[in-house]
C-alpha cells in the first residue's frame, strides 16, 4: 500500500464503472491519499456505488471530482448514503451529470 502519494487524476481515461470498480478496492485500504480527480470517465451509476462502498470505509479522502460521469439518480443515493459515515471528506463535485 502507497502511504506517500496524497494527490492522484485519473481524470478522462475512460475507465467505466469496471474499471473504478478496482479503484474503489484500492482506496479501501489507501489512508494516504487526500484528492482524487475520476471526472469525464462515465463510470455511471455501478461506478458511484463503487466508489460510495469505498468511502464508507476510507479515512483520508478530503476532495473527490467526478464531474462529467453519467451519474444518476441511482448513483447519489449511493454518495449520499457513504457521506452518512464518512467524516473525512470535505469537498465533492458532480457536476455534469445526470442528477435531475
């Protein structure tokens, strides 16, 4: 597990909702990382919910973008539900989606 790296973008590198899936497994065991930037990806809605399973478990996370994901309804329910239990992060955008 990296314990340096504190800021990483991932931003428009096409990586759908399997391939965040994977990204979500690593932040559940990264405490490091501060920003993470996932925008212009279409992880859509199972991407959400991936990443909202790995900020119920993650403590270090301050800011995440995901602008520009295809997110939904469906999606930020998922958010909604981690940021319930989450206490670490403090900014979040989802700009760009498909919210409503």
């Amino acid at each position: 597990v990296n314990n340096s790296l504190l800021f990483i973008d991932f931003s428009q590198n096409k990586m759908g909702s399997e391939g965040v899936k994977h990204l979500g497994e690593a932040l559940k065991v990264n405490q490091s990382l501060r920003e993470i930037s996932v925008g212009d990806n279409q992880i859509g809605d199972e991407g959400a919910k991936s990443l909202a399973t790995a900020l119920m478990v993650n403590k270090s996370l301050q800011i995440m973008d995901l602008d520009s994901n295809n997110i939904g309804a469906e999606g930020v329910k998922h958010l909604g539900v981690a940021l319930k239990v989450n206490q670490s992060l403090r900014e979040i955008s989802v700009g760009d989606n498909q919210i409503g």
